[in-house]
C-alpha cells in the first residue's frame, strides 16, 4: 500500500462513506458471508436447500421461499437446484440480472417462491458465483436513479445503470486495491454495494443510513487493535486511491 495514501488517512476525522463500506463488507462477511461462501465452496460450488434458507434469513428474504412441511424444507431444496442449474452464469450483469429473473419467474411457477422474488434471486446468485456480481434492492436501485417501475423492469433498469456508470471497471479498481491485503478475501463488487446501499439510503432513509455506519464504526471499536488496524489500514486506502463521485453522481 502507498504509505502517502495511508498518512493522507490517518490525518482525516471525518470518513466518508466509501471507508464505511469497506469496514461494512468486512464486518458482514466475518459474519454471514464469508462462512456461508466457505460451505458453498466445500460443496464445489453448489447450494442446498439448507444453506439457500440460511441465506434467505441472512437477508430477510426467507418469508418469500415457500416453507416446508414435516421438517422436509423441499421448496427450499427445488429453488437450490434451480439455481445450481443455472451454472455457468452469464458474464455480463444485464445477461446475469435476465437469467436471475428468469430463475424467480420459474421458482414461484414451481411454488417454490411466493410471489416473483427478484431481489431474493440476486442475492443467491451472489452466493453461487460472487465475482463480477452484485445484488439489488430498493437503496441500491434509488442510488442509481432507478425508481417507478415494475419490479422486473427496474431490477433490469438497475443493471444497465451500473453498466453504464463502469460498474465493472470501478469494481475491478477497488478489487485490485483489496487485492494487495490478504487478511480477508473481499469483493470490490460488494464494498460499491455497501456504498450504493449508503448513497440510497441518505436519499429518503437517513436514518438507516446512520444507523449502517454506527454498526460498522461498533464493530471496529470492539475489535482488539491488532484486528482493527488492518481493517482501517485498507479502508483508508481504498478511500484514499479510489474516486468514486462519477459512479455514484452526487
């Protein structure tokens, strides 16, 4: 890491949002990520119903997969196949934001979903196949002007956005960053989704905002110094090295 960089850090009191969303993708995936991935990856890759339903309570979109019977949790298990068929994904984001709709189109038709859960598909996509994806919802959508359409149509409208904006390039720059620290395997993909997340939420949810870094600011203060100050170290950097106004146009 650029020493310069660091020192520029170091001297500021005020963090921005994008050192924020580091700390916050580090904090989710020490929690739920990464050791979801981890059985993911045991598994060569493929979920199972029981780890797509730890998935779903992760991010509160359990209530959408139809629940099971006797202790069999088979839509569940039918939606995991669904979206292990789905491999090898698409590499484009519109091409993969198309196939995730097609998958939850296909998951309700089955009973295994109630309703089209678009966003729940995204976030289980991430899952099988992080790189070069990140997920969508309704902060992340306003953070790329998306709003007043069918679910279908702005989850689509969301990926064009992020194309346009460079998303991939911009992602690929804050993973090379990532890159040069080896103490946890990040995602330059999901530091721009905490940081969307943030940049929609100060738009009409202030509120949770706040509340997103006092969670993330928490995390750092109850971690002993010598776990802290690496997390801080490449947050710092990261802000510091990376510019990020022309995606997020505020």
């Amino acid at each position: 890491m650029a020493e310069d960089a660091l020192k520029q850090v170091r001297s500021r009191r005020a963090r921005s949002d994008l050192f924020w969303s580091v700390v916050e993708h580090a904090r989710t995936w020490l929690g739920d990520d990464g050791p979801i991935r981890r059985v993911i990856e045991v598994g060569a890759g493929r979920l199972d119903g029981q780890i797509l339903r730890r998935i779903a309570v992760a991010y509160n979109v359990s209530r959408g997969v139809t629940k099971g019977e006797n202790g069999a949790d088979i839509h569940a298990d039918g939606l995991a196949r669904l979206i292990n068929e789905a491999s090898p994904w698409p590499s484009t984001l519109v091409e993969r934001a198309h196939r995730c709709l097609e998958l939850a189109a296909s998951a309700q038709a089955a009973g295994h979903t109630k309703k089209v859960q678009a966003s729940a598909l995204t976030k289980f996509s991430w899952f099988a196949e992080p790189g070069q994806w990140t997920v969508y919802d309704r902060f992340v959508s306003r953070s790329m002007d998306v709003v007043d359409q069918r679910t279908e149509s702005r989850v689509v409208s969301f990926y064009e956005a992020l194309e346009r904006r460079g998303f991939p390039a911009l992602a690929a720059e804050i993973q090379d960053r990532l890159d040069e620290w080896s103490v946890l395997p990040l995602f330059g993909t999901r530091v721009l989704d905490k940081l969307m997340m943030l940049s929609g939420a100060r738009r009409s949810e202030v509120a949770w905002a706040e509340n997103s870094v006092a969670a993330a600011r928490s995390f750092l203060e109850v971690l002993p110094a010598e776990w802290s100050r690496p997390i801080e170290q490449i947050a710092g950097y990261v802000e510091a090295s990376v510019q990020v106004g022309g995606f997020l146009r505020r």
